[in-house]
C-alpha cells in the first residue's frame, strides 16, 4: 500500500526514543531504509546517511516517512516547509500522528497539485465490532511492559522471525503506526474508539491452525495511567495463551509521568496474569524480555542473569542475543 | 443543550435492560419524561403513558429521545419512519447510539426541511488531552461493578443526590450517553479514542474544592472483555480515593458473554484496589452497592446484611434504600 523505499524523516526530535517509528523501520526492514532527514537540533541519529529530499530521491526513495511521535501535538512550520518540499519533488507522505496528514489543508493541496498521496496509517479503516470473547483457535503471544516504550513490539518481532527462520507457523500482529509501517498492515489500536478496542484486537488475531501463532504487538502498560486502559483491551481482546514480560532496566519512572514508579517484573506478573486469565483461564508467563540498549555487554548479561535467577524465567534480551530461549519457552503451551 | 421534557422513544427493546437510558431519565428526571413512544413488540415498559407524537407535542414535549440501546447496530426502517414523522412534527431528536443521526442522510434531510436538531450525544465535542495523571485536588468517588449494567450510575446519581440533600459540595460527572442525556454534559467515554481515555476522566474531574466529590459514572466492568479498556481508563483517569463495589445477584453470565462468569464481590476488591493505587495510593473500597431489582424486599434485605458481614462493608441498594451509608462511608476519607 505504501510505496517503498522510504526517506525517514527524523525533525527535531528531542531524543532518540522520540524517534522509535522511524528507528523500528529502519531495524526491521532496512532494505526500505534509503536514509534520513534531519532538522537542525534534532536529538535522534538513526547511522543512517543524512540526505536531502533530492538525494535521497535520487537513489530511489519514494515515500517520506515521518518517524518520529509528537505527543498530541501539532505539525509544527517547519515539519511543514519539508513536506510540502517533498511532495513538491514527487513524494507521496506516510504518518503515524495523531495529527493528520489529511487535516492539514496546505498538505492537501500540495498532494493534490504534485498528485503525491498523503498516508496516515493511524486511522482506522475497519468497522471494528465489539468484541465477543469467543475463544479462538490457534495461539496467542502478548509482550506486556512494566512502562511504554520498552521493547514490547521488538520483542514481538523478534520472536516472529526466530519462529519463522524455524519453519514454524507465525504471523506479527501490528497494533501501532510502527508495526504498520514495517510490516504494511494491523490496527492503529491507540486511535480506535474506545468501546471497539478489544473488537478489533479480536479481529487482528482470528480464528487460525492449532500450531500458528500470532505475535501481538503490545501497547501502554497497566501501570502507565495514560495508557492503562488500551493495554487492557490488548489482553482480553487478545487472549493471550503466552505472555512475556517487558522491561527497560534504566528507566528512573514510567515515561512522562515523572511522579509514577515503575512496577517491580514480580509485580507487573502479579497484575496481568489475574487480569489475562479472564480472557483465557491456560495463560502463562513464559518469559522476560530486557531491553539493555543502555547497558554495556557485561552489564547485559549479568542483569539477565539475575532476572532470570529472581523470575525462574529465561531472561534475555531478543534484539541483542536473539529470541530463541523465548521461542523455545512457547513449546510447552 | 437539549430542549425538555422529552418523549422516551423505546422502540422494539427486546427487554427491560435494553432501554436503561429511558429508564435513567425518568428514574432521575421525571420532570423531563412526559410519555413513552413504543413499537409493535416492545419488550420494556417505563410505567409511563404510552403516546403518540402528536399527544406527546401537545403535552409539551420538545424532543424525541431514543432511550433505547442498539447493541453496535443500525437504525431501523421501523425507527426511521417514526423519526422522519417526529422531525415533521417539529420535534428535535437526541439519540446516544452508536449510530449517529447525522450519518443518515433521510433523517438529516427531514431535519433540515422541518428545522429540528440531531442531538448524538455519544459523538465527543472536545479535543482531549492525553492524562498527565497529576495529583487533583478534591474527592473523587468509583463505583467500579462485577459487570457490566449492575447500577453503577445509579450509585453515583444516588450519591450525589444523598450528598446534595446534606448541603455537601457534589458533582455527578457523566461518562455515558444516559448520564449525559440525564444531566445535560459529560464525557462520552465509549466513544472517546483510546489514547485519550484517561486524559477525558481527567478533563472531566478537574481540580476542585478539597471537600468537593465527584461521583464519577462508572462504565463497564474490569472482568467484561468486551469493555475492561474503558473501566480501567476510568480507574487510571479518575484517580479515584473511593471506590464502591457494585454488583448484581441474579446475573447468571457476564452480559452478552455467556461464556464467561461474574467474579466475586471479593475479586473484585482484589483486583481493582491495586489497579487504583496506581494512580491514587490511598483509595479504598468504601462500600458495596447491590441492584437488587429482581429481589423481593426480604429477599433484599437478607442478600445485603450477607453481603454486608462478609465483606465489612457498607451494602446498601442505593435505589432502593437510599445512599446515606455509602455518603456515610465517604465521611472517613
């Protein structure tokens, strides 16, 4: 649907994790990854090439991406100069804000005069229904976090493509723009109206082979009040045979509630298991996902080591040393 | 906003339950409910004077409500053609589906041509914040239930009515189309996006008084799949310091799930009071609220003193009773 390659457009991201939609492309499908655009004080790098809307035209990207999250905010004039620049020079626009390419009605117009096509895969684009929570063939596997942005959807990813390099039966489930982006469909869960939430996670992961499992991304975190509730949705809209523990051993408080604690992994089980096996009474804990980005090698490993120690759970973090102690995890369920 | 009195439009409601909106009017505004308008096979009855339109209008009724539910569904041709006959006969037409007025374009037609209003209360009219879950001034007061429609909002109205009757400083905070069709605002969180769920309970519980309630309209239930994003917004974005236990003893499944089982009282309380602490460390359960609508009086009153000894709590039927215990129970935090 959307024209690839891409030219990720970074802005002025104040932080690297402000631009995880474009940094999550450019891990999982680098092939679409032909570069990066950046504004002055941008704070992200992707170690992609810096490159003009025209180079990086010239080497064949087609859509300009904007791969970087503006909480709740607006496109700012900047943001704009480019993007009119770029369909200006044949680019078609993919965005996952929740400010809309389509509401903009100087992007429209310069869409409509360059025959560019404005894409903004947080919309939805089902009727979801509400959910039934009929149980459901095939099997399930939710990462759930002790905060946002922790790694939940790598860990998704990472376990789909260990099993599919297995030859097992796996399908990724994109439930945010950046899952959608890298794999070019799902549902944008965050934009979907409130009483269809876990309607439509029902409707991401039907009815499948008694051996397939679907990987769903996760969203929030039941202890991110901001967000609590679309986490809720995943897991009983989800019911999940599988749930793996997520968590960034960094983090000093839950992301942008500087006044909120992040839960202990003990605590985080404690909550979600109950809270899961409404939906499926066989749910079970199989594991813990730590994404040590901010840890050196030996840190990593001797954090695992303890996690793993502490939880009886393999431990281990899926991007850095791969995802196969997870995978083999799911074999007894 | 909208014009009173009403005429209760139940359409074909398979049951009592399913015309609840109606029934929150008349139970709360009686003042406003002049006459009930049913079809052929109309499964609910409000104890109120069944009317034509033209009876209703020379009454006085301004405005045709559809006090009825339609589970995700459409608006009728049998409901259309009472609607196009309202709007000729100048009545204006407030409606909390799904649905929306505005989407049928005979009814939008018929409006214009005869000067009436389409009132979709469920359609939100302010653009949310996303929650910040900042510590409030003020009380804010939960009924949180082992299901969904089990009195949640009736708890809350009651409350709110029992504080007013006291002279204490009290805000019924609706959240749902019946709420808000009852006191003429609200949120209407079903229809809310996900990512502003909690932010909406926050915009609508602001800062107030230190020894201001807001009694706030519970929705859904934790333990209902289909909803529990929605409840937990609610738990998140209320930061309640009290929360009430509401319950229904006749409820053989959870509504519309047949395959699922009511939690107990007692599960309840474990599971919502240390999702609540999350955002407010000190609420507590202050009391239990039973709809005890299908009970005789001694049936009742032996189900609540059951209740009452095994929880240590306050169980009172709000409607049926009055709400003074559980206002009492507030006394202490």
């Amino acid at each position: 649907m959307i024209e690839t390659p891409y030219l990720l457009f970074l802005g002025d991201a104040p932080d690297q994790l402000a631009a995880k939609v474009a940094q999550g492309i450019k891990d999982w499908r680098p092939e679409n990854a032909v570069g990066q655009f950046r504004l002055p004080g941008c704070g992200a790098d992707l170690k992609l090439q810096d490159m003009t809307l025209a180079e990086a035209k010239e080497a064949g990207a087609k859509t300009l991406v904007i791969g970087v999250a503006n909480r709740g905010g607006v496109i700012s004039a900047a943001w704009k100069e480019v993007l009119k620049e770029a369909l200006a020079q044949g680019y078609d626009i993919a965005s996952g804000l929740h400010n809309l390419l389509r509401d903009e009605g100087d992007l429209v117009a310069a869409a409509q005069m360059f025959g560019g096509t404005l894409h903004d895969v947080r919309v939805p684009t089902v009727w979801y229904p509400i959910a039934n929570g009929k149980k459901r063939t095939g099997k399930r596997c939710l990462a759930i976090g002790t905060d946002c942005s922790v790694g939940k959807m790598y860990t998704a990813l990472a376990m789909d493509a260990e099993m599919k390099e297995r030859g097992m039966k796996s399908t990724f489930r994109a439930t945010g723009q950046t899952g959608i982006l890298v794999t070019g469909h799902g549902v944008p869960l965050d934009a979907v109206i409130a009483d269809f939430m876990a309607g439509s996670v029902e409707y991401l992961t039907p009815d499948n082979d008694p051996d397939h499992w679907d990987h769903i991304e996760g969203q929030g975190s039941l202890f991110h009040v901001s967000y609590s509730g679309v986490t809720m949705a995943l897991i009983h809209g989800g019911q999940p045979d599988a749930l793996v523990l997520a968590h960034e051993p960094t983090r000093t408080h839950m992301r942008g509630l500087p006044d909120y604690d992040l839960p202990t992994l003990e605590t985080l089980r404690d909550t979600a298991l109950p809270l899961a096996r409404i939906a499926n009474p066989n749910v079970q804990v199989v594991g813990v996902s730590i994404n040590t980005q901010h840890l050196s090698d030996d840190e990593a490993t001797a954090y695992l080591e303890k996690v793993e120690a502490r939880m009886g759970l393999p431990a281990v973090d899926p991007y850095r040393h791969g995802a196969g102690r997870l995978v083999d995890a799911l074999g007894a369920l």
